[in-house]
C-alpha cells in the first residue's frame, strides 16, 4: 500500500511545469520572499499579497532552499503531506477498527482522483487537509480515552491549519467537535478540553504571524486578508457560474472516484446491515465531519473543487467499513489505479502541465534575447507561471482607462490585481517589443494595434511569442 501510494504521488514531479493561475501564484510569491529574505510577508511582483497565510509559502521557501528553485522542489511538500494524509487514513482506521479496515482506508484514500490530482499540485490543500484531519483525530482521541492532555495538540494542530488556510482551520473542526458532542449529548465535555493551555498553544502557534503582520500591514492586512480573501470569498461568488447546489455532490463523484460509485453501490446493497452501525459513535463522529465539511462549504459563496478535501478521510473510513468484506476487490482496485494514475502521469498529466505554463514562453524569450534588452509585456490571461521562468516582471497590456478601473482597493476582487501593467498608449513607437500572446486572443490584440509590425517569433500551444513594432501612437477606439 505504502510502496503504491508513494509511485502515485511521486511519479513525473520534477518534469511537471508549474501552470496557472494557481500554482505560480504560489511559487513566484516564494521565490521573491526568498530573495527579499523577508519570511514574514508574502510579496508577490514586488507587491504585499494577503491571499494566504504563511505556512504554506514557508513549506516552498525551504524546499527552494534546500533543492533549488524548480519544479520537483515546488511539489515536494504536496507530495509529503498526501502520503501524510494517507498514513493518517491507515493509523485512525487501525486505531479505529483494526488493522485491517486502516489499511483499506488509506488504499481507498490514496487511490482517488482527488489524491491523484493534489498530491502534485503546487497548493496548500494537502498541507491544510493534514492539519484539519490531526486537530478533528487528536480530539476525538482525547474524547475517547478520557487523557485530556491529548485536547493541546488538537490546539497545536488547528494552529497550524490556521497558519495555512486561513481562520476556517480552528472555525470548522470547531463546529465538527461541537455539534458530535451536543448530538451524543456531551456539552459539558467542552469545559474539560484545557482551554486556557490550549489557547495558549493556539495564540502561539496560530496567532503570532497575524499579530506580525498586523504590525507590519496594519488595515492593509485586515482589509485584503479577513475582508477580501476570507469575507467575502464565502459572500460573493468568484466564480458564478459555479455557485449551484449540486456543486460538491459533483465533486465527491468525481473526486472520490472510483470509490464513490462502489461505495453507493455497495451502501444500496448492505443498507439493512449498515443502518445498526449508523448509530455507533465513531461512524456519528465521521458522518457530522463529512456532513459539516460538504454542508458549510456548499453554503458559501465561492466554490472550488478541493474545498471539500477534508472530508475525504472520514469518506475513505466509512467507505473501508462498507468494503471491508471485499478486501481482494479494493486490493485489485488499488493496484490497477496505481499503474492507471503512473502511465496518466507521463502520458497526460505532463504534457498538459507543459501547454498551460508559460515555461516555453519564458525558454523562449530567454533564447531570443539572452540579454533581456527588449522590453516584454504580456495580452491576454495573464501567466504568472512565465514570470516565475522568465525571473523578471512582465506587465499585463491594457488600455489606460481599464487599468485604473482594475486598481486595487476596497472590497472587491480587484485586490488579486496585483501584477504590473502597461497601457497601449505608453507603448514607444519605433522599438521592438516582445508580447506574451495567448493564441485565441491573438485577433483581437491585432485589432487594438492597427498601426504596428507583428511578427510571430514562437508558436507555442496555447501561446505566442510576437515581436511588436509600432508605426505610430495607439489610443482606444
């Protein structure tokens, strides 16, 4: 199972480019906090970025330092953390029910789309799933086995889930732990969990970067971070389109795959015998975790595919209770996925990585013009992932009038518009510029330029590389 686990999440790292809009948000804010030298405040393009706390960022600083600056040590935390993850399936199941159903679990766990797809990406859900997970288990051990000193590292792990995502790292398990204890009928239990020590544990771990940054930032800090990225990511949608009730149903389908299909099938066959274990603690405990996770999530606002990932420990527990009398089946599952998600690596996942980063673009530039002379600016979706390559800025091209409309400040999205712009009418006549173009907007940057040379210096897949020579000054039409 371990040997299984570790060729999925370490196959193809070092040869899968960093795509956006994601992950090179994630590395460029690493690299420049490593070259700044400064620990403390993510900068990304030379600006302060408040789109996350500090752990995670911490995680790529080290790897950076440790491996250099490339893809296999951008991935090597994602990798750990999901094996992590998966050993935690295995040890709470054993703890749990046995042996056997742990290592059901964590061969379930570890064979998802979901660990597949998180275990390389350069996020900080695998190292926030782990934390959440830890606080939930160490509580319910506490819970369990009435050694209440086990409630401090349930502090120290929200701490530390915290520093990752944000305040959902201490507000959710919290919620999780006080609706199993009201549900079994246990609220005086909260006055036994060592609070003031906990605390302590959780100001120190958690806390103390916020008060750094607050001192720092000052409302800058609270604005962007508690106000933009936190408020009103949970109040207003991101991304519309995607804000529908049946959104994580979709994804616990998709993402818990092929497990969630023989699970509902398995569920639909052995329900009269499984609805007694219903009422067991343990599985009440795992079934409030999943329902709260995927119900206060569904509620928010803004809706992304991993959000719901800490509930997929306690889906792989029950899911091992379901399937625990088809041990050779999930054992054959497991191994053909292992060879399925290995051969997709090579076979899919690094050539698509390649055709959504701008790696190429930055080669490219860096062969054309090895001296960085000519100025590059950038038209279209922007691709940080080409700045991270490239190592210098590169501005996004606009009209003057619609970067001022797209200036952060307050409380809206335009707090994410950080990246360095340049207006067409600023553009020098006569000199050679070079221009990131992805491909399908390439008509229209033609169209916004009628008085200028192109010439199409590299045909990538989804992007392009042009040489842009203007005849005489532009001004929006």
């Amino acid at each position: 199972m371990a040997l299984g686990a570790m060729l999925i999440a370490f196959a193809g790292v070092n040869l899968l480019a960093i795509t956006d809009p994601v992950e090179s948000n994630y590395v460029l804010t690493a690299k420049e906090m490593l070259a700044s030298g400064d620990f403390i405040s993510p900068r990304i393009y030379g600006n302060f970025w408040y789109d996350k706390p500090i752990f995670f960022y911490w995680e790529l600083i080290v790897a950076f330092s440790v491996f250099g600056v490339n893809e296999f040590a951008a991935r090597f935390f994602p990798v750990v953390f999901s094996l992590l993850n998966a050993a935690t399936a295995f040890g709470f199941g054993k703890k749990l029910y046995g042996e056997k159903t742990g290592t059901i679990a964590a061969m379930i766990f570890a064979s998802t789309v979901a660990f597949f797809y998180l275990s390389k990406a350069v996020i900080t859900d695998m190292t926030f799933v782990f934390f959440f997970n830890a606080t939930l288990i160490a509580f319910y051990q506490a819970y369990k086995t009435g050694n209440r000193k086990i409630y401090l590292l349930s502090f120290l792990f929200a701490g530390l889930g915290t520093l990752t995502k944000g305040p959902i790292g201490i507000l959710m398990p919290g919620l999780i732990l006080l609706i199993f204890l009201c549900v079994r009928r246990r609220p005086k239990e909260l006055l036994h969990m060592m609070w003031i020590p906990g605390l302590i544990i959780f100001a120190a771990v958690g806390g103390y970067w916020y008060y750094q940054m607050y001192q720092l930032h000052g409302q800058d800090f609270i604005l962007n971070f508690f106000g933009v990225h936190n408020f009103l990511r949970a109040t207003v949608s991101e991304h519309p389109r995607d804000d529908v009730f049946w959104y994580y149903t979709m994804i616990f389908f998709a993402g818990f795959f092929p497990w969630s299909f023989l699970m509902v099938y398995k569920l639909k066959k052995k329900w009269k015998e499984l609805r007694a274990a219903a009422w067991r603690e343990d599985v009440i405990f795992l079934l409030i975790w999943v329902g709260v996770v995927n119900i206060a999530f569904q509620l928010m606002a803004t809706k992304y595919v991993t959000y719901t990932q800490p509930s997929f420990l306690p889906l792989a527990l029950l899911a091992a209770l379901i399937l625990r009398d088809s041990e050779l089946l999930v054992k054959r599952v497991f191994s053909g996925f292992v060879i399925f998600y290995v051969a997709l690596t090579y076979l899919a996942a690094v050539p698509l990585c390649e055709e959504n980063s701008g790696r190429q673009a930055a080669r490219a530039l860096q062969r054309i013009d090895p001296e960085e002379q000519t100025p590059v600016v950038s038209f279209g979706d922007y691709s940080t992932s080409a700045v991270f390559y490239y190592g210098e800025n590169i501005p996004a091209l606009g009209w003057e009038s619609d970067i001022e409309k797209k200036e952060p400040g307050g409380m809206n999205w335009n707090a994410k518009n950080v990246m360095p712009h340049e207006a067409f009418e600023k553009l020098p006549v006569g000199e050679p510029i070079y221009v990131v173009c992805q491909k399908r907007r390439y008509d229209l940057f033609q169209q916004a330029l009628p008085h200028a040379d192109f010439e199409i210096v590299e045909d990538l897949p989804k992007l392009l590389v042009v040489k842009l020579v203007l005849t005489q000054k532009e001004s929006k039409p």
